[in-house]
C-alpha cells in the first residue's frame, strides 16, 4: 500500500509533523495565545489596582498549569 502512494505521488506525513489540516491542531495555538491574554490583562488589572496581590497569586500558577498541561496533551494525536 505505501508503495502504491509514493508511485502515485502522494505524501506521507509523520505522526510528529501534525500537518494534517485536522482543526484540533488548531487548538493549541489558539489556547496559547488566548492565556497570553489572559496573563497579561491579570497584569494590567494588578499594576491599575483592579486585581489584589492575592487573586493575581492564584491566578498565574493556574495559567502556567493550563500551559503545561496543553503542552503534554499536544502530542496526543492519533489522527495523523
């Protein structure tokens, strides 16, 4: 079967590459970038008063928490 693709001009992709077109790939991008948000206006609201010492404390761990965890899961992918 694999060679039938490669004499048909067709690309194989790795499992690591995630350059499947899946939307869930998407995700992690996404993710990140809406936490980067996130962290920064946490930030913005502490440094104007708006956001106490101890809510600006729970928050960013949880932040970093999401990060890690998104991390780990992105390799998860048993569709390409």
């Amino acid at each position: 079967m694999a060679r039938k693709r490669r004499a048909a001009g067709m690309k194989t992709m790795s499992k690591s590459a995630n350059n499947c077109g899946c939307s869930h790939h998407y995700g992690a991008a996404m993710l990140f970038a809406v936490l980067i948000l996130v962290f920064g206006l946490v930030a913005l609201l502490k440094t104007l008063g708006i956001v106490t010492q101890a809510t600006y404390d729970l928050i960013w761990p949880i932040i970093i928490m999401i990060i890690g965890a998104k991390m780990l899961l992105k390799n998860c992918c048993t569709c390409c």
